[in-house]
C-alpha cells in the first residue's frame, strides 16, 4: 500500500512534477504516422504530458512537432496553414519550419525578426507507423530508443492508439498483472470457464488465447531486476504433468512492456496525455506472418460503438457498456468484448487517478509492487541529479516476451538470459 503522496509522485506527470519531470527524459510516442498521412495535410493537436503540441507534415514528408501557441501572439497552430515547407499561423501569416525556424512575418518587414525569433520545436523520429518526440531538457536527449517490432517488414506489424479517460499508472498496472488474465478475459481464455459456459462464436470471440494453463489463477511470481525495467515470470500449474506454463513479460521504463501472443507478441507504450488521460499505443509484431488492424481491433473488442477517431467511448451512466443479460445467462464472464475493452473499463472503473492508500495487495500483486518501486526509484535518481532508469539503452531488440511450457528440470531463467546479459540490472 502507498501513502497519498507516494500515489500523487507517482501519477501527476504536469510540468514541474516528480514524475513528469523524469518521464520528460525519456522519447515518447506522440502520435501514429497515419494521423498525418499527406504533406501539407491537415495539422494535428496532441496533448502529452499536460502539454499541447501541433504536428503538422511538411512538403518534403518530415514531421514537425511544435508548440500549439503561435510564437507572435499565441494564436493555436492547429488553425494554421501548411504549406510550402511549413506551418503558417492564420492570424498574421507568421510561418515556421519544422526545425522552428521562422520562415515568413508578413506583418513586419525587418528582416532581423526571422534572425531572432524561433519556435519551440522539438526533436522528431518517425519510425514503423510511431512519431516520437522528445520534450525535456536539450542538453539530456538521450539516444533514440529501437525496438524489436522495428525489425520486422511493415506488412507484419500493426499499430494502434486509443485515448482511454485514467490514469496512465492505472492502464500499466493493468497490463503488469498477471493474474487477471484468467479471470477478467475468461471469455478468451480459461478453458474451465468455457466449457461450464453457454457462450457460442460470434464476432467478439478469438479462439487461439485458449489453453489449460489459464485454469491455473493463482500463478507464482519469480521477478528480477533488470537494466530497462525488470521482468517477471508468470508460472502456472498443467494439469496432470509436472510441468508449467511459463510467461515470461518484460516492464521497461517509462511505461512499456511487452505481452506474448500466439504467434505475435504487443509492445504496449501507456504514454500519459495528462493526469486523468492515456494514450494506449499497441504495437503488434510477428515474425512469420502477416497481421492485420482489423483482427487487433476484434481481439480488443473495439468496434464502432465504443472506438471512435482512436477514443475508447465508455459511459459510466450506461454501465460501461456492460450486457449483464449476457452475464446472467452465461454466455459472457465480463459482459464486454474484447481484451483492451476490458482492461480499459476497469481501469476507467476505477477513477481518473486510483488512490493507492485504500487498497489491500496480495502476493499475486508482486509485480505491481515492483513497478511501483522502480518508478519511484527512477524519480528519485532524476531528482538526485541523475539518469532514470533505462533512459540510455538505446537498442532495446532483445527485450522479448515468451510464453512455453517448461518441464520440471528446464528454468524460466533460460529464456531470461539475453536480458541478463544485455541489460544488466
């Protein structure tokens, strides 16, 4: 359990704060290179880490990412015109580059102006269907960071993003534990549930998530302490072998993990908007097949309903959603779709930000304690002066996931020492 002010270091992320200070270290996805798919298309407005930016694509196909705020009297860029090499305000003309630079004063003749004056714009990467941005101190850009989706061709790889109205903690804690996996996505999942059920195919069902070692929902934790993060084992009972079912999930920081699928695996990116809002990106990467968006949407229980111009649309009022005629008759555990639907109901269920004094943890929870210590970890380095956690690992390709049944003699560690030996703790 953390004290109230353990629980708001942890979760305000504005300017000035503790932890909005240290996350301002690190790159951050700010957008899907869809949201901007022409030159000279139409600007956008992004909010990260209570901060609003205009993103806008110049003639030559490069990616800006500015203060919204015109620099000459603070007009929103978001209006602005892009044209010719840049973003022009539509109030006096003012122009910029997508360096910052000033291109243009229609209103003012001298020519120094354009000498002086700059915009803030900050560094862009554009990279496997993410823009990123870095937004801290100049002096403390870390490297850019790769990832092991950026390996695979385009044609196997997916990207999302959803707005979901909590916390970011909230939605990462989610997605660190474990041992709900078998209870909340029963409907996908624990063979137990399934067979006692009345629940029959239709367009909300996947089938390939189900396996015996689901029905285990009380799974042991094994957690190490790692260069990025840290990475637990998720270890379940087979019934009637000696063998376990073996899952193993890396946490980096600062808000990252990586889930293994069948035939996939989801790096998952819970990049704070504000304090009450996330963007959740989904990046799936396979390295034999072909994915598709429209498969990732159905086994998120997205549709139009409830996903719209990449918003998760929940109402509180209207039960989130929920079809409790579905639960009564068995035919649904949850009364929802969907994995991301699920994880986002009860995340939003919860509050915009989760007080974590109230709460009352169990051995299940380890993981969840571990995110939490080396977060605060982190904050505490940076406000010592120091690096956070993970901030100058540029190649980040061998952080994997896994999940495969083990035989008693054979270790979970096995499949962990790449991370052992490349990022050490």
């Amino acid at each position: 359990m953390l004290t109230k002010e353990e629980n708001d270091k942890l979760t305000r992320v504005g300017k000035g704060t503790p932890m909005g200070e240290m996350m301002r270290r690190y790159w951050h996805p700010i957008a899907i290179s869809a949201e901007l798919p022409d030159c000279d298309g139409d600007p956008i407005v992004r909010k990260l880490l209570g901060e609003r930016f205009v993103l806008f694509r110049n003639t030559e196909g490069l990616v800006g990412v500015i203060d919204e705020a015109c620099l000459h009297r603070g007009a929103s860029m978001a209006l602005g015109r892009v044209e010719e090499g840049g973003i022009r305000c539509i109030y006096h003309g003012w122009k910029f580059s997508v360096t910052g630079a000033l291109l243009d004063t229609p209103n003012h003749a001298d020519a120094r102006v354009k000498e002086r004056l700059k915009a803030n714009a900050y560094p862009v990467r554009e990279q496997s269907g993410l823009i990123w941005t870095y937004i801290g101190p100049r002096e403390k850009q870390p490297p850019f960071r790769e990832f092991h989706f950026d390996e695979v061709p385009a044609t196997h790889r997916t990207v999302i993003r959803v707005n979901i109205p909590s916390n970011f903690l909230q939605n990462w804690e989610g997605g660190t534990d474990t041992s709900h996996v078998s209870i909340l996505h029963s409907n996908v999942t624990r063979p137990g549930w399934l067979s006692g059920s009345n629940r029959t195919a239709n367009e909300g069902d996947i089938n390939d998530f189900v396996k015996q070692s689901w029905d285990d929902m009380s799974p042991k934790l094994e957690i190490e302490n790692t260069g990025f993060g840290y990475h637990y084992a998720g270890l379940r009972r087979l019934p009637g072998s000696d063998a376990v079912n073996a899952r193993l999930v890396p946490i980096f920081l600062p808000y990252g993990r990586i889930i293994p699928l069948p035939g996939f695996s989801s790096t998952i990116f819970e990049v704070p908007i504000d304090d009450h809002t996330t963007s959740t990106y989904l990046v799936d990467a396979s390295e034999g097949e072909p994915l598709e968006e429209k498969a990732r949407l159905k086994r998120s229980g997205f549709a139009e309903h409830n996903y719209r111009n990449r918003n998760f649309l929940i109402d509180p009022e209207n039960h989130y959603g929920q079809d409790r005629a579905a639960m009564r008759e068995r035919r649904s555990w949850s009364g929802l779709d969907g994995l991301t639907q699920e994880d986002a109901t009860i995340t939003v269920s919860m509050g915009p930000v989760y007080d974590r004094s109230t709460e009352h943890l169990v051995a299940a929870d380890a993981a969840i304690v571990r995110l939490r210590r080396r977060l605060l970890d982190a904050v505490d380095a940076c406000e010592s002066g120091g690096d956070p956690l993970g901030v100058n690992v540029a190649d980040m390709k061998k952080v994997r996931a896994w999940d495969c049944d083990l035989e008693p003699a054979d270790s979970w560690k096995r499949l962990a020492q790449p991370h052992n030996e490349s990022y050490p703790a």
